[in-house]
C-alpha cells in the first residue's frame, strides 16, 4: 500500500515574530513513555537541568490530542518543539501540528527549533528496501515543520499488523510492547517499551553505569541496523554519530544518541539569536 503525504499548508498562524521566549521546552506526544523519556534526559543533563519542560498532562489519546492543540499559542514562548510524528498519531495531530507550526513558523530555526522524534515509512522493512527510502519520508517532514533534526526511534517503529486499529467507538491504544522484530534481542520476550526506556536512560545509576548502557544501546543499534541494510554498511557509523547521516539534502539520526547534546545546543543557538 503506498504511503500518501500531507502537508501542512494552513497559514491562518502566522502572524508575528515573537523573541520574549524563555528557556523552555514544549514535548508534543500523546505517547506518556516518550514524553517521560525525552524530560527525563533533558532533566537530568547538569547543561538543561533548569529548563523548564511543558507537556501534555491528559492520558487518554482523545482529550490530549484537544490539549495539544489548545496549547498550539503557548508554544510561542519556547525556544525548543520537540515533536512526536510518529506515522500512527500524526493523522490525529495533523490541525494541532498546523497551529504550532503556523504560531511559529516566522521565528523556525532562528529564535526557535524544532527536533523531530519520528519512525520511517510503512514499507521500510519489506522487499530489501535501503536507507534511500527515508528521502520522500523525511523531505515531507522538511515541508512541515522545518526541522533542525529529524531523530529515528527504532522503539517507535512497528509494521502495520503491529497497530491496533480501533472500532468508531473504541479509544485508540498505542502499542506497549516493543516491535516485534527487536524482540530477538532481548531475554524478556515480553518486555515492555516504559522498561526498555528507563534502563537504557538509566538516571537513577552513577556515570559509570549510565555510560555502559549507552554503549549497550549503541552496540545493538549497530547490530540491528546492520542487518537490516547490509548493501548500507559504510553510511551506517554516520547514523550513530552526533552529525547524522545524510541522505539527498536531508540529515536523519538515532534517538536518544547524542538527544541531549543537540537539545543544549540548540537552546545556546536560540539564546543567541535572541540576544542580537
């Protein structure tokens, strides 16, 4: 089945420049995992401690997609958008999205940035598909929202059978294992994608150990990814590194590698402009 894009192309929002913005953050999910994960990281990185961080409160998928969009003017007093555009909850989002970006968009990537946390196109794992599929993917991402980077999350990426699609009067759930195919990789066949965050994020552990855990995510990224786009091989160490890897004139990278470095400074970028 091929994938259809749609852009954002309400400009209603767009109205004005807006530099009274703090040292803030808005994470836009309706994913409470990811949201935990991505503050928690920010919280606990001694350079974005005392940032202040602004998410959506309500659980349930319905009443935080009309939270998300309430908060649509509010994020004009932010430096930094981390955005969840994940391919099973963007169609939800897509007129609270317009709003933000529209409130925003004449400040993007001057006095304010947008991170992308995201998966791939529908068909990445069918018929040896290689990295080259994500050009159309992330160029449609470019049109929407302008981002400063655009970071792959293979625990968010799961295959259609994967998504539970609800009845009209059933609340849509978002998957709570992690995707089938990194199952292998685990001694818990049944574990859980809250599990897999916290021990990789490990915030609660000293330096030493949180460093042995990134080298242990790292390392089955390498694995995982390796196998998954053997003809690949020599772009894939720019995949895990802080610059990305390039594909056509789009840059992607994997989350959480080298999150907080980029969200650090991108907050020091946007201060500056600020400050001109």
């Amino acid at each position: 089945m091929e994938e259809t894009t749609h852009h954002l192309t309400d400009d209603r929002y767009d109205i004005l420049s807006h530099r009274a913005r703090a040292a803030q953050i808005h994470v836009l999910t309706l994913d409470p995992v990811l949201a935990e994960d991505v503050c928690e990281r920010i919280q606990h990185d001694p350079r974005t401690e005392g940032c202040l961080l602004v998410t959506p409160r309500r659980r349930r998928i319905r009443e935080a997609v009309e939270e998300i969009e309430a908060m649509a003017a509010e994020t004009v007093s932010s430096r930094l958008l981390i955005i969840d555009v994940r391919k099973a909850t963007i169609p939800k989002l897509r007129r609270a999205y317009n709003k933000v970006v529209g409130y925003n968009r004449r400040d993007l990537n001057k006095l304010c940035f947008v991170l992308l946390i995201g998966d791939g196109p529908w068909d990445l794992f069918y018929g040896g598909k290689g990295l080259d599929i994500f050009v159309t993917y992330l160029a449609a991402h470019r049109v929407d929202f302008h981002p400063a980077a655009f970071f792959y999350d293979p625990f968010l990426h799961y295959e259609r059978d994967e998504i539970e699609h609800p009845g009209i009067d059933d609340e849509f759930v978002l998957p709570e294992k992690i995707p089938r195919r990194l199952i292998p990789y685990f001694k818990n066949q049944d574990m859980r994608v809250a599990e897999i965050r916290r021990y990789f994020r490990a915030t609660d552990k000293d330096d030493e150990l949180r460093a042995k855990r990134r080298r242990r995510l790292r390392r089955l990224y390498k694995k995982r990814i390796a196998e998954q786009f053997p003809a690949d091989q020599e772009r894939l160490r720019a995949w895990r590194s802080k610059k990305g890897l390039r594909i056509a004139s789009e840059r992607m990278h994997l989350y959480p590698l080298y999150f907080e470095d980029w969200v650090h400074d991108l907050l020091q970028k946007a201060a500056r402009a600020k400050s001109k």
